[in-house]
C-alpha cells in the first residue's frame, strides 16, 4: 500500500517535542506535509526561537518515523511564532514588548546577572528580537558584561531614550546615566520611580523578549518591581547550596503572591569542572535546584557549570554565548533558554482577560 501524506502527518503529530513536552498535535505546530518520490517536506512552527535546533529536531523527527514504521525522508523547515503572554491583571503590557521575563533571585552571589545576560544571547541568537534592562539600581552590572561601560544613551527627542546595542540586544542600565564610581544612595520608593522610568521611557521597539535583570533579594523594592512591572513569567536563579535554596523559595513565593508565573529554577554552579585535568566536582552540593524545582511544580530549566571562563568572559565584556557559542559552557545557556522559551509558549493564555465578566442575578 503506497505511502499517503496522511500517514506521515498521523505519526508526526505523535512526535512529542522535547522542549515543549507535548505532542506536535498538541501544540498545533505542524503547519505543512508534502510527500513527493519518497521525501516528505513538512513545516513545524513553534512558540519559542528556534534557529540553530534544525538539525537535532529533524534528526528525532526522522528516528521517529522509523519507530513508526514509516519510512521517508524528511525535509524539515522550521520556524517559530512567538506571541505576547498575560501579565497581572491590574497591569497593561508594554507597547511594543511581547513578553517581559524577570530573572530574579533570592539573595545576591549567585550568578543571576550573568545568567540574564547569557540568557538573553541565547535568545537573540536563536532569532529572537530581545532586550535587557537592569534593574539593580546598587549595583547594576550589565554595563560591564557586555563591553558597554562609559557609553551614554541619547534621546533624539528629548523625551524617550534610545537603549544601547550590544551583540545583538537592546540594553539599558541605571549604571549608563550615573557615574560608576559613585555610590548610589536612594531610598526604596527612588529606586523604583527610576526603574519603571527606565523601563516606560526607553525605546525598546518591537522586542518578543525583555529580560529584567531584578535585584537581588525579596524585600520591599522587589516586591514593588513585581507588582509595577508587566511580567509574563519570571526565572529563579539559584546555587545548590541549602542557604540559597531557602532564599530561592521565598523568591518564588514573592512572584505567586503577585500572580506572576514562574517559568522555571536554573541551577547556577551546580558542577565545577577542572580547567587542568577535567574532573568534576559539586563544590556546593548537588540536586537542590531539582528539588525546589519539584517542590513548587515548575521545570528544571538548567544546571549550568561553575567555570572560572564564564566570570572571565563576563567581565572581559562578552559573555560565553557571545564569545565562545560553540563551547559546553555556552551550550548549557543555550539549552535552559530553549526550556525557559517553551515554559512560556506552554503558558495558557487567560482567556478572562478576554471576555468581560457577566454575573447573573436571581431576582
């Protein structure tokens, strides 16, 4: 019986996609099959960046098939769609800005700016229009991660500011328009006027992502951030030491109590590889991240290294996706930005926000 395009449809609809974790039926990403002499041509779409995942996809797409029994070579032409999420109820999305995603931890030392800005790379490189904007007022560290200390922002008009460009990322910082070597000294109501400035009087353009490297901590100025800011979701940062990983529950309780939904726990310095003879050591201990992870109910998004050339990197001015995209250091970004990018395409969209509530009463 001659092979239809109905047959490779049914078993790549059964094809379940590693980073969404659904079926592609399920996440209606399968926009085209041709079959034509023996080679099938399909077309997948899919809510996340998707540039440089061609060819590992088709691969698991063409073992697929043979499990199925169906045998046809594939011609994959993949692309992606990525839409705007919800934000809280009580706040509009930024104009222009798809979805904003926070990346926030529970105390400071454990990596979170380098983790936002690498982060954010990934996307970008991964096709994605995407910015960053740093949010810690005290010690804002984006400047010098990517090689953008002393330079100013301009305002052509005089009333919104143009972000500064950087490897491919729209970037702006508090550390841009004050003197790096002056203190900042402000109360908490100062600092969060000036980060909900930054944030509504730059020009961002037409962005999908915009990554909000939060400051470090749960007190008042974050818990402020997360009810001003329009978040769609929001990514813990944290090491697997016990002290970190009890800071890190009560970021993720911060973000439930301003309904933000947490994409997902990154694990930083969870194995230190020897740069000498290669062994591996899990210098803060192991496993906490997947525990918190399934503790609140949220993915595991990744375990990223501790290599003494991610802090040289950062501080040389380009971060590890940006100077070295092939190396492993630089893949494990890659990969927790894939996972954090389908976390949100996974999201429900709230359809309330949609439809005015009716209430009906008895009379």
């Amino acid at each position: 019986m001659a092979l239809t395009e109905a047959d490779v449809r049914s078993a790549l609809e059964s094809f379940v996609e590693p980073y969404l974790q659904q079926s592609l039926a399920q996440a209606g990403a399968l926009r085209a099959v041709q079959l034509h002499s023996g080679q099938a041509a399909i077309k997948i779409e899919l809510g996340f960046p998707t540039v440089g995942y061609a060819h590992s996809l088709q691969s698991a797409l063409q073992q697929h098939l043979a499990a199925c029994g169906v045998n046809v070579e594939l011609t994959l032409d993949l692309g992606s769609r990525i839409v705007p999420h919800a934000v809280q109820r009580s706040l509009k999305p930024l104009a222009g800005v798809k979805n904003i995603v926070a990346v926030a931890s529970g105390k400071g030392g454990v990596g979170k700016s380098t983790v936002a800005v690498n982060l954010a790379l990934a996307w970008a490189a991964a096709g994605a229009a995407v910015g960053i904007l740093d949010a810690d007022i005290y010690g804002p560290s984006q400047p010098l991660m990517l090689g953008l200390r002393d330079q100013k922002p301009t305002s052509p008009d005089g009333k919104r500011i143009l972000p500064l460009k950087a490897y491919g990322l729209s970037a702006m910082s508090i550390g841009f328009l004050v003197d790096p070597a002056q203190a900042v000294v402000w109360r908490g109501p100062m600092v969060t006027q000036a980060l909900t400035q930054l944030l509504g009087d730059t020009d961002w353009g037409e962005l999908d992502y915009l990554v909000v490297d939060m400051p470090p901590g749960t007190g008042d100025i974050q818990l402020t951030l997360a009810q001003r800011v329009p978040v769609a979701g929001a990514i813990i940062v944290t090491t697997p030491q016990d002290i970190a990983l009890a800071d890190a529950r009560k970021g993720l309780a911060m973000f439930e109590k301003v309904s933000v939904p947490v994409l997902g726990i990154i694990e930083n310095m969870s194995v230190h590889v020897c740069s000498n003879c290669g062994q591996t050591d899990h210098i803060f201990g192991s496993g906490g991240g997947a525990r918190i992870a399934a503790e609140f109910g949220v993915p595991l998004l990744g375990e990223l290294p501790l290599d003494s050339r991610i802090q040289q990197e950062a501080d040389s001015g380009r971060p590890s996706v940006a100077a070295d995209p092939s190396s492993a250091r630089a893949q494990a970004y890659i990969e927790a930005a894939r996972r954090a990018g389908a976390a949100l395409a996974n999201r429900t969209r709230d359809r309330s926000l949609l439809f005015p509530k009716i209430v009906v009463e008895d009379t």
